[in-house]
C-alpha cells in the first residue's frame, strides 16, 4: 500500500485534468474570448440611452421666420430629426401611428402671437410614448428655451439648481455599460463553466470510478474551480482591453483594485455555479438553472435599472445577488478611483458568499451514487 | 485467517423494487470469487455496495477487516474497482488518465512514472499511451481501465463485468492477468454471466433475482447438482422437445446444434429407464453426460424451482 499523499497533490492532479478538458473542449474555450467580446460589443454599440436624432415630423401651420427659427432651433438640438413636412396635426398623428417617425411638432397659426401673449405654449410635440426612454428624452424639449430672433438675452431664467456631471460629463452609455458588462460576462461564463463541471462528470459515467477514489470532497471542489479562477482573470483583462480599445473606457487609478474586485467576484460566481451542480442531474438542468440566475442578476443587479429606483422588495433580492455587490464596487472602482478600503462591506460580502457556497457544495456533494 | 469480505443480510431497496435480497458470503483471502447471474439479477448493485457506492438497505458488509459505510474512506486506498461502463476520461490520453488515477490514488512521486510505464507494458497499452482513451478499441479500454484500478496494488478488485463486449483471445489473456494478481496476493472478486469465465473462479456465488441460489466452488456446484443431465441425438429433436417440455420430471431443455440437452429431476432414480420409455416412439439415441456450469445455472436460476443445489 501506499503511503498517504498531502491534499495538495490530489487538489493539483483534480485541476490539471480539467485544463486538459478545457483545452479539449473548443466550444468553451470558445466561448471564454467571444462571449466578451460579442456582448461587449453588442452591448457597448446598441445600448445607448442618450436619445439622438429621433425621427420627427413637423406641420406648420405658421410658416414664417418665427415658426422656422423654432423648427431650426429644435433640430439643433439634435435630440429630434425632422424628417417630413405635413400640413395638419391630424397627419402628424397618422405618421406617428404608423411608426414612420416617432414625434411631430405642431406650430399653430397663432403661435406667435401666443409667444408674445405668453399665456398659452406656443406649440405642441406629439411623442410615441410606448417607448418611455425616447418618450422622456423628447419630453424634455418642453423646457427648452426659444427666443425668437436668435438673440440672446440676459435673462432672468437661470436654472434654479445648476448640475454638474462628475465622472462622465459628457454622458456616455458605454462608460456606464462596460463595467456592467464586466460583471455580466463573469456572471454569465463562469456561473455555466461550473454548473456543468460536476454534472458532466455524472453525465459520462466518470463519477462512479472518481468516487470510489480517495479525492475528499473539498479537493475535488478546490481543484475543479481553480483553472476557471484563471479563465476568469483572463475574461476581465479581454474586457478591459476591449473597453479602452474600443470605447475609450477610462480605467481610473491602479488596475490593481480592479483586478482584486474581479477576483473575488469571480470565485463568488464559480462557487455558485459548483453549488447549482451539485444541485442537478443533467447538463441540461444546469444550464436552465444558471439561466434562472442570471435573468434577475441582469434585470435587478443595477445594471439595466437603476438600483435606488427600484421597489424595496427588488432591491432586497438584488441584495442577494453578487453581482449587485459586484457593479456598486467595481463602477467606484473604475470610474470613481475608489479605493479599495471604501468598499469593504461589498468585498466583505462576496467573500463571504463564496466561502458559504464551496461549503454548501461540499457539503451537498455524496460520494455516492444514490 | 480473516476474510477478505463478509456481508451478512445484505439488503438494497429502491421503492418497492428489492435488488439484492438477504444475501450472506464470505469471500477468503487470494481466491477469484465469481459472481454469476442473469442480467439485472443485482450483482452490479451488491457489488457498488461493497465498495461504498451504494448505502445497504439492510445487513453488514466488512472488507478487509473495516466496515462499510461507515470506514469507505480507509479502505479505499486498498480498494481497485473497475466499472461496468467504461469510465476513464475519454478526452484524456491513455498516459493522463494515468497520471491522473495515479496521483488521486497516492502513487505519487519518483515511483509514479516507473508504475505507469510498468503497467503500460504489461497491459499492452505502451504504444497507445498518448492515444485518446476514447478513440481506443473494446478490449484496450477494459485493460486501461484494469491497468488503473490496480495502480495502487489494491488488496482487494472488486471488476464488474470486466469482460463485456471483449472478443476470446483478449479475454483469456485477461483472465491469466487475474490469476497473476491473484497469485500475487490479491483478493479479486468478479461479476459476469459468461459460463467459461464462472468456470475459471475458484469459487461461485450465483444471484437470482437479488438472491444468492448458490454458492460453492464450480466443481462443488457440478457434483451436487440435484439433477441429471442428458444428451439425446435423434432426426425429430424439435417433437422431442415439445414432448419433454410438457413433463414435470423435465426440468429444462436446451437445443444445441442437432441434439437435446435434458435436464431432468433426479428424485426417484429411474430417470434413464424413464427417459427410454418416455421417447420409445421416437428413433432417439440417449447419452448420459457430465452436468456443467451451464446445467447448474439454468438451474439455479430458474424461478419455478426453489432452491435446488446448495
């Protein structure tokens, strides 16, 4: 017989097979480059909530220099984009049911007068409104400050509150979007690399001869997430490389804090991931189930809605999740220049949680076959 | 000397359906001990129980000397177990899927690859060695699969059906690989449903059903068979059989190219006198055989009859 072996060695043998598959499976080591860099770019080009050039129809029932000056001045604006020119409301409104643009502006004969009068608006803009985002931003026109002659006065119309943009002053989505993105990949790829990792072992009849070896649980936990631990660090550096490249991401300070947010995120997800697998049967399952995680992380993380705005009940399961931890640490981190002692508690708890999955896991997992 | 296994009441439910039904054996240190049975009969499953795969319903299992499921931890460094179902790492070459057994077994070392090459050579496997263990044939998978499960000089080989789907001349080689482990010191216990392999154990216990219905070396189980078999040749053999067939004396009946096996009770000691007159219309020709491994199983396992040898 021979003579018993540190931990360490089976722990080494566990995470050498699995980069072996790895290299073996092209799908997923596929997937480890082009899920960053498909989303990012999908994501980092399409999802643009600064509403430019809203297809727009104008009837003016006014037509002369003031009414001109007022279409001229909105479109400068660049927020609605004249595209036609109709005679009546009653045509703005067709066109905007059709779907053929997405707002009309109405100048009534008397809007002059109304103007100089200044009791009544002068004008008014028809929105699609089934679109809230572009309905809000086109809203906003309402405000907008004509002065007809092109003049500008000293006015008594200050702002009463002046803003001022900190961070990302000229309002770009994909600085806001990126770091998201950043956690979604992760959450994505390595929540599924690991789901299937126990599963798969289960699915081609490996595991009744890997239980019946001495591998103890915690080993084969161990050994199983540490090569994704590396696929993930290499995610975020495709990530981050892609978001300078190609949206000019400023990654503000030291890369270092955004390598140890990433980390820890990272070991948070894959613990999760280990969890769902020894929670399922098939592949199959797996996937659904890792499906089922990330719908609610994208939806109620802060990543497509704001944190703050959401219902009370929403924000407690978002708290749940990691990734929710994860965008309010890594956005300080990346845009802010946080350090990283200001975000103990988000880091606190992602540690936490992965430490508490690789135990439910190794707990859950039965060296037996039932 | 203790032995190796012992299992007394042993008992697996799943739901209503009982796998293996009180069973008691105890299997001696250095022997192949067979396992014969039908398909389903539970020998996979009393097997996995003995390894710890599986938690009994009922009844105590002991190997080497520790007790199952509470010690499965210790006595798996000592324990070689080889699937059923192939279940190497198919993506993993001949050579990594050694590595890989030979480190989470505790071969670890300077030792370890002298031990592969060694048992690569020996098993055959050396020229495959950077082969994908999916791409190899059926009998190089078995002999990857056994070259692993004794990497780490187990005391004990618990091989289910080490031999399905391998053609003759790898399965004879298997077997002298067996008796030299045996010879060796091991103890190898062995499921299978092939009568030449069961004839080769040094001792047979046959499952029904999830019962044991027999037990005793082949030679043992041959004597005592409560039966005696006969051959007969004749040109109408398919009539005869339906003749037979019908009677309670007749047992079993096996064709076997042109003649009858009959397998009849040996109760009341007239059975070739009543063999003759029973067949006196037909121009039959009646030889009295020695009984096989084959005639015990069918007997064994036929579920009309209770206990029959033993």
């Amino acid at each position: 017989m021979y003579s018993p072996v540190p931990s360490f060695v089976r722990i080494a043998a566990v995470c050498s097979k699995e980069m072996i598959h790895l290299v073996h499976d092209r799908l997923t080591f596929g997937m480890v480059v082009m899920i960053p860099l498909f989303q990012l770019i999908l994501f980092g080009y399409t999802i643009n909530t600064d509403v430019r050039n809203v297809p727009a129809a104008v009837a003016d029932n006014l037509n002369n220099s003031f009414s001109r000056q007022l279409t001229m001045d909105l479109q400068a604006t660049q927020v609605v984009d004249f595209v036609q020119v109709v005679d009546t409301p009653q045509q703005l409104e067709a066109l905007i049911q059709q779907g053929s643009v997405s707002a009309g502006l109405y100048i009534p004969r008397d809007a002059e007068e109304r103007y100089y009068t200044g009791d009544r608006s002068i004008a008014q803009l028809l929105v699609d409104g089934s679109d809230t985002t572009l309905g809000g931003a086109v809203r906003q026109l309402s405000r907008f400050p004509f002065l007809p002659g092109g003049t500008i006065s000293n006015s008594e119309r200050v702002d009463q509150i002046s803003v001022r943009l900190l961070y990302n002053p000229e309002r770009r989505s994909a600085l806001f979007t990126v770091p998201g993105l950043l956690g979604v990949i992760l959450t994505m790829t390595m929540i599924m690399f690991t789901s299937i990792a126990i599963v798969r072992e289960r699915e081609r009849g490996n595991m009744e001869l890997l239980i019946t070896t001495p591998v103890r649980n915690l080993e084969l936990m161990v050994g199983k997430i540490t090569p994704y631990v590396g696929i993930g660090l290499v995610q975020v550096s495709v990530i981050l490389f892609l978001g300078v490249a190609l949206f000019d991401i400023p990654v503000m300070g030291n890369i270092f804090p955004v390598y140890t947010v990433c980390l820890v995120f990272i070991l948070a997800n894959l613990t999760l991931g280990l969890m769902i697998s020894t929670l399922v049967r098939n592949q199959l399952a797996a996937m659904q189930m890792s499906f089922f995680i990330l719908l609610p992380s994208i939806l109620l993380s802060g990543f497509m809605f704001p944190f703050v705005a959401m219902p009370k009940i929403a924000q407690y399961i978002a708290e749940i999740l990691p990734l929710t931890h994860f965008l309010r640490v890594i956005r300080g981190v990346m845009l802010r220049g946080e350090p990283l002692t200001g975000l103990v508690g988000d880091l606190s708890y992602l540690l936490v949680f992965s430490l508490v999955f690789l135990v439910i896991s190794t707990l859950r997992f039965s060296k037996r076959l039932e | 000397m203790n032995p190796v296994i012992e299992v007394r009441g042993l008992t697996k439910r799943f739901g209503s359906f009982t796998a293996v039904d009180q069973v008691d054996m105890t299997i001696p240190k250095q022997q192949v001990y067979g396992f014969l049975g039908p398909n389903g009969s539970g020998k996979t499953t009393a097997i996995r129980m003995m390894c710890g795969l599986l938690t009994p319903t009922a009844g105590q299992i002991e190997v080497l000397g520790m007790r199952i499921p509470e010690q499965t931890e210790q006595i798996r460094r000592q324990v070689g177990y080889m699937t059923q179902k192939f279940s190497m790492y198919g993506d993993l070459t001949v050579l990594q899927n050694m590595q890989f057994m030979a480190r989470i077994m505790g071969v670890y070392g300077r030792g370890m690859g002298r031990r592969i090459s060694e048992l690569l050579v020996r098993f055959k496997l050396d020229s495959f060695a950077s082969r994908a263990a999916g791409s190899l044939s059926g009998g190089q998978k078995r002999r990857l699969a056994l070259a692993a499960a004794v990497i780490h000089e187990p005391k004990l080989l618990l091989l289910d059906e080490p031999t399905s789907e391998v053609d003759p001349n790898t399965r004879r080689e298997f077997w002298d690989e067996l008796f030299l482990m045996c010879e060796a010191g091991a103890t190898i216990l062995v499921t299978t449903h092939l009568m030449d392999e069961a004839e080769r154990c040094h001792h047979l216990a046959i499952l029904n059903e999830g019962k044991k219905v027999a037990d005793g070396s082949p030679q043992e189980l041959k004597t005592d068979l409560a039966a005696e078999i006969f051959q007969i040749n004749g040109p109408d053999i398919s009539t005869i059989r339906d003749h037979l067939h019908s009677m309670v004396e007749v047992l079993a009946t096996a064709r076997s190219g042109i003649s009858l096996r009959v397998i009849l009770r040996n109760d009341g000691l007239r059975a070739p006198g009543w063999l003759e007159m029973t067949l006196q219309a037909y121009d039959a020709e009646i030889t009295r055989v020695a009984p096989s491994i084959e005639d015990v199983f069918v007997m064994a396992t036929q579920n009309n009859i209770d206990k029959v040898v033993g």
